[in-house]
C-alpha cells in the first residue's frame, strides 16, 4: 500500500483556452487579420467609440446618482466630451497654421545654429580626420575621360527653359480643395458620436447580449466578472486620460514660461504621446527641442525644455500614476511592445494611440471568457505558472538561480514557512507525483533533487524581516511601580512567545524524513523552520531506522520531540507504519508529530488509521500536521505540556 499522491499534484498545467486544430486555428487568424484591415474604416471609429463610452460611463453614472434621469445624462457628457475635442482641434489646428507660417524662420535659425556648431569644432576635426583617412585608404580615382567635342570647341550648352502655366481655380474648386481635406475627419466624428450616444444609451442590454454570448450557464458569476471588468476599464481609462490631460497642461504651462512658440499645441501633442508606450515622450519632446534652438541663440533653452519633460515624466510616471491606479497596467513589456508595431501597422497612427487601451480590453476580454484565455496568457502580466508549478519547472530545468531568485520574489513580505507551505512544498508533491507514475529518469530525480539542495542551503542561514503566524504570548502587563512579588511583566502581545526550556538545545527536536525521493528536502525544509523559531532541531537520515540498535540522542540524552516528513506519494503505508511504531519504541513518551505534505484527499490522521494499529492512535503524543505551520505550532503547544508546569504557574493557578 502506499500513501495516495497529492490531489491535482500531477505536474499536467491545464492549456489556456486556445481554438482547437492548427492548419484552422491558422486560417481563423489570419481571417481576422485581414477583416480588421480591409474593415478598418468602419472598425477605427467604432473602437474608438467603445473606449471613449469606457471613459464617458463613471461620468453617466455619477449624474445617474445625482437623479438626472439617463437620456439627457447621456446626451450632456457626450456634448461636453465632443465640445471639449472640438475645441481642442480647433485651437490645435489654428496652432499648427501658426507654425507653418513660421517653419522657415525657424528652419534658418536651426540651420545656422548647427552650422556654428559644426564650424571650427569637434566635427570639423572629426571629418577632417575621417577625410584624410579615406584618402590613404580608397585608391586614386582614374584620369578623367576626355572631353566632348563640343566642350574643346568651347560651345556651351544651354538647357531650354520650360514653362508651366495653370489655370486660376474656380470658385467650386476652391471649395471642393478646402472641404475635401475635413470630410473624412468630420465623418469619422460624427460615427464615432453617434456610437459613444448608443453604448452609452443601451449600456445594459449589451451587457446582457454580451452574457448570452459568453454563456449565461454561472448567470450571477458571469455577471459579476464582467460588471467589475467594465467599472475597473472605466475608471482605469478616466483616469488614465484625466492624468494624460493633466500632463499636457503642465507640459503647456512649462514650455510658455520658458518661451517656446505654440506651447498649446505641444502641450495637447505632449498629452496624446503619453498613450504611445516607450516613444511617446521622444516624440513629444522632439519638436519643443527643435523650436528650443530656433528661438534662443544659446543653449539654455533647450536645456530647460529637456529638463521639464524629463521632471514631468519621471514625477508621473514614478509617482503619480502608482498612486492612482498601481505599478502595473496589466500587460507585459513584451505585450506592450508587440501590441503597439500590430496596432500601428494594422491602423495608422490611430491605431498607435488606441494601442493600449486596446489590448488591455482584450487581456481583461480573456481573463473573463474562457474561450478567450490564451490572450490574458500571452499578453497579460498574471504568472503564465502557478508558484508551485514554476519552482517544479525551474528544477527540472536545473535553474539553480531561477530558483533562488523566485524564493527571493516570494520572500519579500512573507515568512520562510509561509514560502515552503505554499511554494516549496507543492512543488515537491508535483515532482513526487511525477516520479511515482515513472514520468522522471533516476537522473532526472537526482537532477531536480540538486537543485532544491542548492536552494535550502542559500536559505539556511535566512531571517525572517517580520514573523508571522507565529503564537503569541498572552497575559497581563504588570503596571510599574508594583512590588517585586507579583508575576513578572510578560512581553508585548506582538513578540513571539519563546519555546519551552531545554527545546533549544542542538537535538532536542528530531526530523526524520521518510523512504520517498524528496522527503528528504522536505524534512530540510522543516528543520530550517523549527531552527527559525527558536527550536533545536536536527535530522536523522531515515537508514537510521532500519539499524537495530536504538537512535541517537540529543548531546543531553533527552530529545523532546520528534517529526517525520513525508511527501504524499512518495512513502508506502508499510513504511510509515514501520516508521511510526519503530519511533514509539525507542521514544515511547515523546511527542510525534507526522507531516504529509501535499493536498491529499484523506486527512493525515486518517491515512494514519489506515496502516496503524488502533493502540498506537490513543496515547496522545502523536499528532498530525499538513503544513510546516501546523506543525511549529503543536511543537509550540507540546513544549509546555512535556515539561509540566513551572513554580509560578501552579501558584498562579492556585490563586482563586
């Protein structure tokens, strides 16, 4: 008989949601590919509705709260949003008129500033020298050929002057090249209107054909998942744009009081560029940089409009932004990059701006639709592997590092025990519940078991920065000034309470693993933590048992306690039932506490009725654990019961 193996501990990871076949799966994306492309006239402005409805929809609901009955709601965010874009073009539109009138201006002004720079100094000697070395490297050009005829006769010859005249444009004409440029604008505004007023307008019934869609089997589950995936969009969007506005206003105000032309349009240029990842504040600093050298005949402007969007952007995107809606977007770099070339490529420059926003849409589509999973698992920033799974994986990689860096991710803010409990220990039941099934070589095993090694003894010597869980002590602190006769003042309730007398000497607590491939690391896990609280634990290698003579004892004589590890899986029944009763004959009044570490079915004390005579289970000394918690824990309650109360307790306990 042998222990079952933990529940869901075989090392399968369940595939994300992907569409079955491949050669299909192939041509349904590239369908999709193309349709977003050829469609792209209807799709950019219907997409750009669904965001701005996800910005405008906090809006609507705090005017709904304010008893403004849901179609003039509507109808007054999305005139204030479209007043507020319109104005905005327009000043950004008289703006750039501004500019091109100046460009030449200031055109001359830069090229005359580069060619001071580059007369007389560095770069004349640099391409001098680079001049010089072409000289000595290429070979001699060949004799020129001789010349023509008609150049020995002397003849010049004159190119024919060519005229081209064009009619006056009439005055349809002149309409026609004015219109022509804003019909498409303007049309893309008016679609974009129209569906920002019926998403807002029918909001809920496209919830509920969404639902449909979905799959309406968990109604209440479903409802909530995508309830909570709008609101945490809307907010995250409104926010994200009221900070981008935020910027650009700063930005504008900055570049006026420095004297940058036009600050208005490169503070609105500022604010867009901060929806491009990575290159948008390159992009919105380069022109203020540009305008810096035309307008100053030194440097000093151009110094202080660098300065002030490095300031600005570090403060926002160091400070603010963390503070409002947290560290991370949701995506990963990588995501972030890919998303923003496809968006681009795929619609332009539209497609650059709505490139976030987009794909954080699709993450949270696929985080909540099963069908969708695979895009919450190639863009999203969630662990691709559960913490169990990535430290199984790492040590079938032989990721010694991969291993230490992710107990020190898990660390920061946490216990050693907690990270074993939750980590560690999982991991081991996987690799167990691998190698009982025959998936693992013998070199495999001894593989993955070097790898854990290497991990328990980076962490041998580590602290914990805050404990936690650990039993407190309580009781009354005596007030000062009192007489020295009454109990003395017990710590805080935030220290840890000590172990009992003598349970920290070296030995005192004995750990020994059983007969399976990894309850040796196991029963190391659980010695590092009884050591981290205080106790004096130590191992015993399991051949330890099988030798006829009685174990070792503590350096004192006395072991106080004694734990056997084992990985659910990986031990017989026999072998724990042989275990067991052996430690109760040659320790037959200490405290036993056996672990099975894994998520089992049964219980550790029902595992243990099953291969353990009856008489063995009433003594009280034998006790059970599934967590090296648990079991710190019972060592922490048997302490004070081994060794029986002290002078002061029982006259404590005298007292009425």
């Amino acid at each position: 008989m042998r222990l079952p193996e933990s529940s869901g501990a075989r090392a399968r990871i369940r595939a994300a949601g992907l569409p079955n076949g491949g050669i299909g799966t192939l041509y349904a994306i590239v369908a999709v590919v193309g349709i977003l492309y050829i469609a792209r006239e209807l799709l950019v402005p219907l997409v750009l509705a669904t965001l701005l409805a996800f910005v405008l929809a906090p809006v609507v609901r705090g005017l709904r709260h304010w008893r403004v009955p849901r179609i003039p709601a509507v109808l007054l965010t999305a005139f204030l949003a479209f007043g507020l874009l319109t104005t905005g073009g327009v000043m950004m539109g008289r703006q750039m008129a501004e500019l091109a009138s100046d460009l030449p201006r200031y055109q001359a002004a830069v090229m005359e500033k580069v060619g001071h720079l580059s007369s007389g100094g560095i770069l004349e000697r640099i391409s001098g020298l680079l001049q010089r070395l072409g000289e000595n490297v290429v070979p001699r050009a060949s004799a020129p050929a001789s010349p023509s005829p008609a150049a020995e006769a002397g003849t010049p010859i004159r190119p024919l002057p060519v005229e081209v005249h064009t009619p006056e444009p009439g005055a349809l004409e002149l309409i026609q090249s004015v219109i022509a440029p804003l019909v498409g604008p303007v049309a893309t505004t008016g679609i974009v209107a129209v569906f920002v007023v019926f998403l807002l307008l029918y909001r809920e019934d496209m919830r509920d054909r969404v639902i449909k869609l979905v799959g309406s089997g968990d109604l209440q589950r479903t409802t909530a998942a995508l309830d909570e995936a709008t609101t945490r969009l809307s907010r995250f969007f409104l926010a994200q744009v009221m900070l981008n506005a935020c910027f650009g206003l700063v930005i504008g105000l900055g570049l006026w009081a420095i004297g940058i032309p036009n600050p208005a349009l490169w503070g609105v240029v500022a604010g867009l560029m901060r929806f491009v990842p990575f290159v948008g504040v390159i992009i919105s600093v380069a022109f203020p940089a540009l305008l810096a050298l035309a307008v100053d005949p030194g440097w000093a402007t151009l110094l202080w409009t660098v300065a002030l969007f490095a300031v600005a952007e570090g403060l926002q995107a160091q400070a603010v932004e963390p503070l409002v809606y947290g560290h991370s977007t949701g995506l990963t770099p990588i995501a972030v990059l890919l998303a923003t070339a496809f968006w681009t490529w795929l619609w332009g420059p539209l497609g650059l701006l709505m490139a976030m926003p987009l794909t954080l849409c699709l993450v949270v589509l696929g985080r909540h639709v099963k069908q969708l999973e695979f895009l919450d698992v190639l863009l999203g920033d969630r662990e691709a592997l559960a913490p169990p799974e990535a430290f199984y994986q790492r040590a079938l990689a032989g990721d010694a590092d991969g291993l230490i860096e992710q107990a020190e991710l898990r660390l920061n803010g946490t216990s050693l025990r907690t990270y074993y409990d939750e980590v560690a220990l999982p991991g081991l039941a996987l690799a167990q519940a691998d190698a009982a099934r025959g998936a693992l070589s013998r070199r495999r095993i001894d593989w993955v078991r070097d790898k854990v090694d290497a991990l328990l003894e980076d962490l041998a010597d580590y602290e914990d920065a805050v404990e936690d869980e650990a039993p407190l002590m309580e009781g009354p602190v005596a007030p000062a000034g009192e007489s020295g006769d009454k109990p003395l003042a017990e710590p805080p309730p935030s220290v840890p309470a000590p172990v009992a007398e003598g349970w920290e000497a070296p030995g005192s607590v004995l750990c020994i693993p059983g007969r399976g491939r990894f309850d040796g690391q196991a029963a190391c896990m659980l010695v590092q933590a009884l050591r981290q609280r205080g106790f004096g634990a130590g191992m015993v290698p399991n051949a330890a048992l099988r030798k006829p003579e009685p174990m070792a004892t503590a350096p004192d004589g006395t072991v106080r306690a004694l734990c056997l590890s084992v990985v659910a899986g990986g031990t017989s029944g026999a072998s724990l039932r042989y275990a067991v009763l052996r430690l109760r004959r040659d320790f037959p009044s200490v405290p036993l506490v056996v672990g099975i570490w894994g998520e089992v079915e049964a219980s550790p004390e029902q595992v243990l009725r099953d291969v353990l005579p009856p008489e063995s289970l009433g003594d009280g000394t034998l006790h059970f654990a599934r967590r090296l918690q648990e079991a710190v824990d019972t060592l922490m309650q048997a302490g004070p019961a081994a060794r029986g109360p002290t002078e002061a307790e029982e006259i404590q306990a005298a007292k009425p």
